[in-house]
C-alpha cells in the first residue's frame, strides 16, 4: 500500500489563481455523488419529490422537485451570478431547523477553515435502520456540509453533500435521519477517517479509543460524478476556465491530516 502526503497539492493557494472558495465547494460537490446502497441518488426515479421554501434575492419561491439535479444546476448558477441564496424549510415545514438548527450551523461554518482536525460536529442517524452521517463542516455559506457516512455498498465515504440531498434522503429513500442530541465527541475527525478505513465502517469513540492509531489516514473510496452531474459542472467550467484547475482536488485538502492512497473498497456500480 503506497503512502503519500496529499496535502500540498491539495491545498494550493487557489485564491491566488483567481478561485473564491465558492468556487472550490461548488467543484468538490460537481465531483461526486452520493450513493445509496449501490445506486446513485440522481439516477433515482422517486414519486415523492422534496419540498423546498427559500428566497432567491429577495424572492420567495416554494419549489417541489422529483430529481435532486434539478436542483442542483439552480444553485450552480445563481450562486455563480452572486446571488443570495437562503433557505427556510425543507421537506415539510419544521424538519429542516429540526435537523440544521442555527447554532448547529454556525459551528458547522466555524469548522471550515483551512488545515482544521476539529472533532465532527454533530451526527444524523435513521432510528429505524443502520444510516449514520457525521457531520464536519459546512460549504456554500450552510448549503453544503462535509459528511462521513455510510449510505454506500462501498464502504465508509468521506465526501461534501448537498444539505437538500440530506433532506431529500426521508421522502426518497424512507431515510428518517434525526439529530443524535446526546453526541459529545472529543477525538479529531481524523481518528474517525482512520478508524473507518481501517475498519471498514463508521467507528464510535469508545472502540476508536481502544485502536492502535497511526495518524495517517486511509483515503477512503469516493464515488466518482455521474456524467449527468460532470455536464452541469462543464458548462460552469465553460464560463469560467479556472474551475479546470480544481479536478484534481479533494475534501482532504481542508484538513491536516496526512493522507494515504487506500483502494480496498470497491465503488459502487
């Protein structure tokens, strides 16, 4: 297994090069998907679609959709046009502060800050299954958030989501995710990261506490963007050629941690 320290490449001074931070966030997310069990959440064909309210300028608009794509190509542009995006409910009305309160948020956002190793902030789990989410820190001023979970066949993925996908997770999926209100984590995230590959699933602190850790961490698989989701990114690299630059970045250049190439698991189909 070939170790490497991935940290320089990844964390090239990008504001130099003309990239705002929106710009990485929004490049990290166009270069993923989520996947449940084995298929992906944008090839998934739902009859309950997710309801959203937000404002849009000063414009508020009550939005229903059935492919979170959609969706997505909406936030790509107008949060490129500089737009200000806010949004007030999800789902149904209540859920969305109910699992994303504004203190939850704001400690979400003080996370994201360059070369952090801070313990996860909070962690979303499906009471009536196995699905957990360890949430890190946020993207997209809240829209996103950085998230090791285990929705995939694959094995543990460390990857940015959309927050709307998380929503979107109950009437598509049957996913009911809650706040776990009695999370205290003391460990970095990093001993999460190792945990997880080393065991190939989502550790809790007490057996994480117990492992021999090394302090470097396995990257874990990511699941690559459907060809769907790389359209929508391509016209936005399209405006702007810079973006070209960030295909070679990942969600572990934000954090201090050395990183090792880890390819035991296999990506989802």
């Amino acid at each position: 297994m070939q170790e490497r320290d991935d940290n320089k490449s990844d964390t090239s001074p990008d504001t130099a090069n003309g990239l705002r931070d929106i710009d990485i966030d929004l490049a990290l997310l166009f270069m993923t998907d989520l996947h449940i069990g084995s298929k992906r959440l944008y090839s998934h064909k739902s009859s309950k679609p997710l309801w959203l309210r937000c404002d849009i300028d000063g414009e508020m608009i009550d939005r229903s959709y059935l492919s979170p794509l959609s969706w997505r190509a909406i936030m790509l542009f107008e949060m490129q046009a500089g737009k200000s995006v806010i949004i007030h409910e999800m789902d149904w009305p209540g859920r969305y502060r109910r699992l994303f309160p504004k203190t939850l948020l704001r400690r979400l956002q003080w996370h994201a800050r360059p070369n952090a190793n801070f313990p996860p902030v909070a962690r979303l789990y499906d009471p009536g299954g196995k699905s957990v989410m360890l949430l890190t820190r946020s993207r997209l001023c809240g829209h996103a958030v950085d998230v090791l979970h285990n929705l995939s066949d694959g094995g543990p993925v460390f990857q940015p989501l959309w927050v709307s996908d998380i929503m979107a997770l109950r009437p598509m999926f049957g996913i009911d995710l809650v706040r776990d209100e009695a999370f205290a984590p003391t460990l970095p995230i990093s001993a999460y990261l190792e945990a997880a590959g080393t065991k190939g699933r989502i550790v809790g602190e007490q057996e994480i506490a117990g492992m021999p850790l090394t302090g470097i961490i396995p990257r874990l698989a990511m699941p690559p963007a459907s060809k769907a989701v790389q359209s929508v990114f391509a016209q936005a690299c399209g405006v702007n050629p810079l973006l070209e630059k960030l295909s070679r970045r990942t969600i572990y250049g934000d954090y201090a941690a050395k990183v090792r190439a880890y390819d035991n698991y296999p990506l989802p189909a």
